[in-house]
C-alpha cells in the first residue's frame, strides 16, 4: 500500500507517479481502474480539461469520528455544467445522526435507515470520478473523509488532485497583502465560504448544505473565477492541489 497519509501534501510532480504506484498495488478491482484511469497533463489548458464538482454532506468534522451521509457530482467543463449526468447518493453512516447533524444537512434517521452503505455505491462514485478533474469548495473535508471511508471498506484509500475553490479565494483574499493590511488595522478577514464567495461573483444564492446543490454551485463558482481572474489557457498545474 502506497505510504501516504490523507494530510499529507503531494506536490504537483508527485501526483503522475503516485497515481501510476496505486494502480499497480490497488487490490480492488474498482479502485484499480480508477487509478488506471489517465487524469489530464498538468500543463493542459484550464479550458480542456474535463472536471466533476464533488460535494460531501457528513455527520460532523473529523474524519475519524464522523461519516459520509451523502455524496453529490456534477460534471462540467468551463462552458458546459453537465445536469443531466448528475448524481446524488444518500449513505448510511452506521452511526447515529446527532440532532445538530439533522439540523445542518436536513438528511433524516428515516433516509439513512433505507439508504445503502457507501461501498454498495462506491464503484460508481470511482467511475463517475475517474479521469476528471475533481472540484471542491474546500478540500480539507472531501479528501480526508472520502480517503478515510474508502479505507475502512476496501483496505486501501484513495487520494487524487483537486481544484479547491476556497484555496482560490484565499489566495486573492486571504494571501495577499491587502489582506495582511486588514488584519492589521484590525478588520475581519473576508469570507471565503461558498456562499459569500459566490455573492462576490455575482451568482445566485442557493440553499445550501445539500450535497448536489453545493457541488453545482462549486461547478458555478469555479467558472466565475476562472473568467474573473485567469485565463481559459490557464495550466492546470497552476490552479490544482
């Protein structure tokens, strides 16, 4: 099993050779196709490359103690948002839902009891992520969980390249120094969550903490920023974690 912690950073360089390493070594069938499964250059145009928006809805935080209770995909290209390939999963998490979880995510001790368990599901989640470029509206919640969960089911986890579009607006509002000047003078730091970075592009506000709604938005938000502040040609590379 390839030796890499779900926290721990692979860098750009890094990614090709490990995702070649865990096609060789995967013993699942699924998971063995999804890292055989070629991902775009890191020098391919923004432009051309073919993602999927990814979106997690999860009974709380921590990986280690919490669990996936539904999972959404949209995929999109920067002209195109693919609804009519979308899909949605609802999960049970084999554990109960505290009332706050309830309240968050509007996903009921009812839905879950007649919902399946994630590895029921899980070859067509892998299927539906291979070769795109996956996006996320912060990466710090989908890859430990879905790499945590897929471990706990198969022996092996699964980690891959992501575009996060909160890194992208921590960079321009979080990064800079107009937002270490902020901090000096004592002002709170702009909101970088889905909601209010979407209101700053101009995009609709949506209910949020569905996982289908919020991967759409992140699929929206990512074209918004890439016609803001880049350019269709753009390298992959420059814009992946």
């Amino acid at each position: 099993m390839f030796g890499i912690r779900p926290r721990q950073k692979i860098t750009q360089a890094d990614w090709a050779g490990y995702m070649a390493q865990r096609a060789q070594q995967a013993d699942s069938s699924a998971i063995q196709q999804f890292f055989s499964t070629p991902l775009p250059d890191p020098e391919t145009p923004i432009a051309e490359v073919p993602m999927v928006a990814l979106d997690m809805e999860t009974t709380g935080l921590d990986e280690r103690r919490h669990a996936i209770v539904s999972i959404g995909l949209v995929p999109f290209t920067l002209n195109r948002i693919k609804l009519a390939e979308r899909r949605y999963w609802v999960v049970n998490p084999s554990r109960p839902l505290a009332e706050a979880s309830i309240a968050y995510h509007h996903i009921t001790h009812s839905e879950i009891a007649q919902a399946p368990d994630l590895d029921v599901i899980l070859d067509e989640v892998l299927a539906a992520l291979a070769g795109r470029l996956v996006v996320v509206h912060f990466r710090s919640i989908e890859r430990p969980f879905l790499d945590a969960a897929v471990k706990a089911r198969r022996g092996e986890g699964v980690l891959f390249p992501m575009i996060d579009t909160m890194s992208l607006e921590a960079r321009l509002h979080r990064q800079t120094l107009w937002a270490r000047f902020r901090r000096w003078l004592g002002r709170p730091p702009v909101s970088i969550r889905l909601h209010a970075s979407r209101e700053r592009y101009g995009l609709p506000a949506y209910q949020g903490h569905h996982a289908l709604v919020d991967a759409l938005a992140t699929a929206e938000l990512l074209q918004a920023q890439i016609a803001t502040h880049y350019r269709p040609d753009t390298p992959l590379k420059d814009i992946w974690c």
